[in-house]
C-alpha cells in the first residue's frame, strides 16, 4: 500500500474530532471555529490587500517607463 504525506483516512478524522471534544468540551468547539473563521478571514483579505498594492505599484512603475 502506496501512503502520501497529510493524506489521513476516516479513522484519522474520527480520532482527532474525538480529541478535540475531549479537550474543549462541546460548548466550547463553536467559540473555537468562530475564532478560526474570523482568522481566516483576516489573513485571505491581508493577502488581497498585498496583491492590489503590489498591481498597482507595476501600473504606476509602468506609467513612470512610458513618459520617458
């Protein structure tokens, strides 16, 4: 049998949700997922932030080339 790298199965998924209970307790899995959302957010639109920066650096770097 062929294993990948941080390919985890079924089992995997069942063991590690069943240890996440288990430490946080039920009430406080939505808190944490809440968290990770709000997270995820801030990271996607400081990346988007990075790329219109950088896009608009190349036009004003583009615009400065063709006036000479």
């Amino acid at each position: 049998m062929l294993t990948y790298p941080l390919m985890i199965g079924t089992w995997e998924i069942v063991a590690i949700v069943f240890v996440v209970v288990l430490l946080f307790g039920g009430k406080k899995i939505p808190e944490l997922m809440k968290g990770l959302g709000k997270g995820v957010k801030s990271f996607k639109e400081g990346i988007n932030e990075v790329e219109k920066e950088i896009k608009d650096m190349d036009a004003s770097l583009e615009d400065k080339k063709e006036e000479k």
